[in-house]
C-alpha cells in the first residue's frame, strides 16, 4: 500500500491517528488495527493530530455510534447504511453480522486515497460522489430492492464542514432520493465552537474551518420539511466514564462537547 500525505484530506487525519494510537494501547477501548496499517503507510507524525481531548472525542464518538448502528442492525439485519464523509473510516469491520449492505461515500480525492487502503468487499461499495449532489443515490436504490428495511446514513466529522444552506441541500437529497423515509445519525457540533476553532486542540492544526454549528438537532430538522428530530446525546456522557478531565470538562462545559443526533423522516 502506498500512500501520500497529499491523498488525504487533512481532517481524516485526525480519527485516524486517534484511532491507531488507541488501538495500540494495552487497555485500548476501540480497536482498528487498520487505522495503525495506515498511518504506518503514511510515516506521518500523529502529535498534532492525536491530543487528549480530540482523543477522547473520537474515542467516545465511536463507541457511541458503533452501539447505535449495532442496535439497529440487531432489530433490522438487511440493513442499507451509507457512511456519508467516509475517509478512512473501518466501522463496517466492527459492526458487520454478515448480512448488511454498506456503502463507504466521498469525494473523489478520499476514494481514491480508501482503495488503496481497502480491499474490495462483497457487501462493501465505496462511491466516488458530492453528497450534496444526487448523481450517488442510484447505487444505494438498487441495493435497497427487496430490502424491507430503510436506509441508514451517518455523518461523522461533516456537518461543521458544511454550512447550514448545505446541510439543507443535503437532506433535500435524501428526502427526494428515498421517499420511502430513513434515518440519519450526524455528529453536531456547538455554535461556540464554530466561533472559537482555532482553540481546538487538533483542528488549528489542519487548514479546515467550521462552517456551521448548532445549539440543538431541532434546528437541523427545521432547514426542511418533512425531517424530524428523534434525539441526541453528548459525547460527555461517553468521556466523563474514563477520566477526571473528561468529568471535569462534562461538569463544567456541558454543551461544548459534539453530540450525535438522530433524525428520521
């Protein structure tokens, strides 16, 4: 496998190495044994990328996400799910049971960058696509054919690179692309720190801007009609389980952590 750094969109960066560090740990949490192949293949320096607050972040936002999607797959096994913004991304890997279908989306520069990290997969598809676009939703029908089940999106680490106009744009696309309905599972994260990025532990570091925050999932159900706002839960509930900073930080700035929200429609 032979990867550049200019492959990669710097963000990916982040969890990847988060990941890989964690992975290696003696007690480690999560396992990804392959977000440790390729930041070897990289020869990249994980310090600006891995700091312990964006540690326990990705930490904490992973095992949350990967209980949610295994709850869902226990109720549902043909389960569609589109990992919207996959970069590196190994869920499938953790949460597979043999008989759902994934789809691994992103921009064309990241797919490239994932299949030669990847290997292909039977059940495993990845799209070259703009998420705001509905050029990549075909595929995901023709996998729906005969699935009694509805689809599932998650969006992890995107929306605070999207503006609201785009997150709009986006959810259009799925409510046009699958009538039927389905659920979306997208980290959020708060106004304050879309005004304070550069105090981000990990993300000053990379040339990325927050584009959008919000105080509360409702208000990205109310960009369009017909989306409805099921629930949401901070990463604190996760990270203040593993560390006095990560209680400390959950005592004192409740609402300053990303959360996961889930919306149907």
């Amino acid at each position: 496998m032979e990867l550049r750094l200019g492959d990669v969109q710097t963000t990916a960066l982040i969890p990847l190495a988060v990941k890989a560090n964690e992975t290696l740990r003696k007690n480690a949490r999560i396992k990804d044994n392959k977000a440790v192949e390729i930041i070897k293949a990289l020869k990249i320096d994980t310090k600006p990328y891995d700091k312990f607050m964006s540690h326990e972040g990705v930490v904490a936002r992973t095992i949350m996400l990967d209980r949610q999607l295994k709850g869902i797959i226990q109720n549902a096994p043909n389960t569609v799910i589109v990992n919207v913004g996959a970069g590196f991304d190994n869920r499938f890997e953790r949460v597979d049971n043999g008989k759902i279908l994934w789809f691994d989306l992103d921009l064309p520069d990241s797919i490239a960058a994932r299949r030669k990290a990847y290997p292909q997969h039977e059940r495993v598809t990845m799209i070259a696509g703009n998420a705001l676009e509905d050029n990549w939703c075909g595929q995901v029908k023709d996998a729906l054919a005969g699935r009694k089940s509805k689809p599932v999106f998650i969006a992890e680490g995107l929306f605070m690179y999207l503006t609201l106009d785009q997150i709009r744009t986006f959810l259009e696309v799925l409510k046009n692309n699958f009538p039927n309905g389905g659920i979306l599972i997208a980290e959020q994260n708060c106004k304050a720190m879309q005004k304070s990025e550069k105090h981000h532990d990990t993300v000053k570091n990379t040339n990325a801007h927050f584009m959008s925050g919000t105080d509360s999932g409702q208000e990205i159900a109310d960009l369009t009609e017909g989306i409805e706002f099921v629930e949401e839960h901070s990463f604190n509930e996760e990270m203040r389980k593993y560390s006095i900073r990560g209680k400390l930080f959950a005592l004192l700035l409740p609402k300053m952590n990303d959360r996961w929200a889930t919306f149907r429609w």
